[in-house]
C-alpha cells in the first residue's frame, strides 16, 4: 500500500492493520507491525489498558522488501478518525498533544535488504491522564524529493491506549434539522431527510448506532429506521444524514434521533417539520375545477334547452292565432 504525502500540506493515512509501503527512488518497498522481541507477532495493532503513571515496554518489527538497505524515521502521533472512518494519525507537521505523547521510540533505524529490524517503544501514561481512551498511531518513514517539494511516505499501525478508571461512554446529537419531500404523484407519500451533527461527548470510542423516527400530527403514523454512523474517538464529532420514506404529508410532522452507546444512556434530540399536502390540494382544486365547470356547461344547456323550448312553443302560437 502506498501512502504519500506533501510535508505541512497532507495528511497520512495509517491503516489500521500492517501493510506495505513503497517508494522512490529504488522502488523501496516495507511494512511495520506490531512484534515481540523476538520478531512479528501477528498482531494487527496494540491495544493496553495502563494506571495513570504506569510504563510499559512494546515492540515493532520493520521489514525492508528492498534490495537495498535503508533507513527509517519513527515516530508516535495523535490518532483519530476520518470523515469515512479510517484511523489516520496526525502528519508530521502537527503536534501531538494526547496518546501520541505517551510513547517513546528512537528516532530512526536501519534495515539491511530483504531484512527485519525489531524496534522497542516505551509507553508511559502521565499520571495526571483522565480516564479512557487516548488513541495513537505509530509509523517508519522515509523522505524523498519530487522537483522541489518534500515527500514523505510512510506506514503504520494504531495504538490504542486506555488510561483506567471510569468508562463513560456517552453521544449527543446536535443541530438537527428536518425537511419534507413530498412526491408529486398524490398516490405516493414522501420522504423526510435529517441532518444533525454526532459527538462522543464520552470518554471512550463508540459505535454512533440509533434510530430515527418521524411521527405525523396526533401520532397517525410513524415511521422509524436505524442508523450506525460508524465509529467516533472520544471528543470527536461527524456529521450524519437520514431518510426515513413512506411518510404522508399530514400537517405538522415530529422527528426524532436517539443515539445509543454500548454500556451507555441513549439521549434524544427532536424538532418538527411540516408536511403540507401540495400535490393532493392540487389534484382537489383540479377536481373542483372539473366539477364547476361541469356544472356550469349544464346550466348553460339546460338555458339554451329551455330558450329553444320557449321559442318552440311562441311559433306554435303565433301559427295557431294565424
């Protein structure tokens, strides 16, 4: 897998599990994973649950696919997750403030060709850390140059730390707003679409599962569907949208979004919309229009049926006196 990036301009993708990495010049090829001190483990990423103020030791193993040597920068960040929920860990340009802090790597190492160098991380939870999860991304890289733009390409995997104490996993929903769609054929209903804003305002990551619902005036029906935002990092917050169909417009429509936390307390966020009948008051008005035209023809036949009936029986008369 190649992952590049433009120094203070991009960010870097770390995949969540070990994969290659290769880059130029020399088609330099490697991956790094999670090991022991004897080697790789199989692993996919780390993941420890420490005490404030207590150290570990971990390993990674670095492996050079190349048929040349090289040399490897390493260094710990701040993960996180995309938009499309990938784990990513901040680019080299920025500074870790959380997780990233905790671990200690040495700077670089080399790797012979066709080689694997094994690589210990020291991880140390501040004592004055807060409960819950502080997600890292560890990475080996190299630098290269296109024209006169610095490029780094790098690989890695997560680390997912936990500081104990209490867990809280908690979300919240926010700015949600709702919008009516009806179809233009009266003999079909709409759609309603909710947009909102999903926070962990917990302190441990969570699947941003729940359930929209969208109920008409007095409760004459509801329609509800579940949602699954994915996954959220503790303070971190996506935007989400939901259609529930089938709705009839009646009048004033009540949506809701409940989102809840595994092990936590589902929240509830409502607003309305309204749902006016455009496409059936149209049809109406369009037969009401038939009906009085209809009726007026009939007047108008039945005035020029009675003229002719009355002028009919005038030269009757006037013949007879004749």
């Amino acid at each position: 897998m190649r992952i590049l990036a433009v120094l203070a301009a991009v960010a870097v993708t770390v995949p969540i599990a070990p994969a290659v990495a290769r880059a130029e010049p020399a088609s330099l090829t490697w991956t790094v994973q999670p090991a022991t001190a004897a080697g790789p483990d199989g692993r996919r990423w780390i993941e420890k649950t420490l005490d404030p103020g207590q150290a570990t030791t971990e390993y990674l193993a670095v492996r050079n696919f190349s048929d040349s040597g090289a040399v490897f920068a390493l260094k710990a960040a701040d993960g996180y997750l995309t938009d499309k929920g990938r784990f990513n860990m901040l680019p080299s340009d920025r500074k870790s403030v959380d997780g990233g802090t905790w671990i200690a790597v040495q700077p670089t190492v080399s790797v012979p060709a066709k080689g694997t160098k094994v690589v210990p991380l020291r991880i140390t939870v501040p004592r004055a850390a807060t409960p819950g999860d502080h997600p890292a991304g560890i990475a080996a890289s190299v630098l290269s140059a296109s024209g006169t733009v610095r490029v780094e390409s790098r690989v890695g995997f997560r680390v997912l730390l936990r500081a104990a104490g209490t867990v809280r996993p908690a979300l919240t929903a926010t700015h949600l707003t709702a919008r009516y769609s009806a179809s233009w054929n009266p003999f079909r209903s709409g759609t309603v679409r909710l947009s909102y804003d999903t926070t962990n305002s917990g302190n441990v990551r969570v699947d941003a599962r729940g359930s929209v619902a969208v109920s008409s005036l007095f409760g004459a029906q509801t329609r509800a569907r579940a949602v699954n935002g994915g996954e959220l990092m503790p303070g971190a917050a996506r935007p989400e949208s939901a259609t529930v169909g089938g709705v009839w417009p009646l009048g004033r429509l009540a949506t809701k979004v409940e989102l809840t936390p595994a092990g936590g307390t589902p929240t509830t966020v409502t607003t309305a919309a309204w749902a006016l009948p455009w496409p059936h008051l149209i049809l109406l008005a369009a037969v009401v229009a038939l009906l009085l035209a209809w009726r007026r023809a009939a007047r108008r036949r039945r005035r020029t049926l009675n003229r002719m009936l009355d002028e009919a029986r005038q030269q009757g008369r006037r013949e007879a006196t004749a």
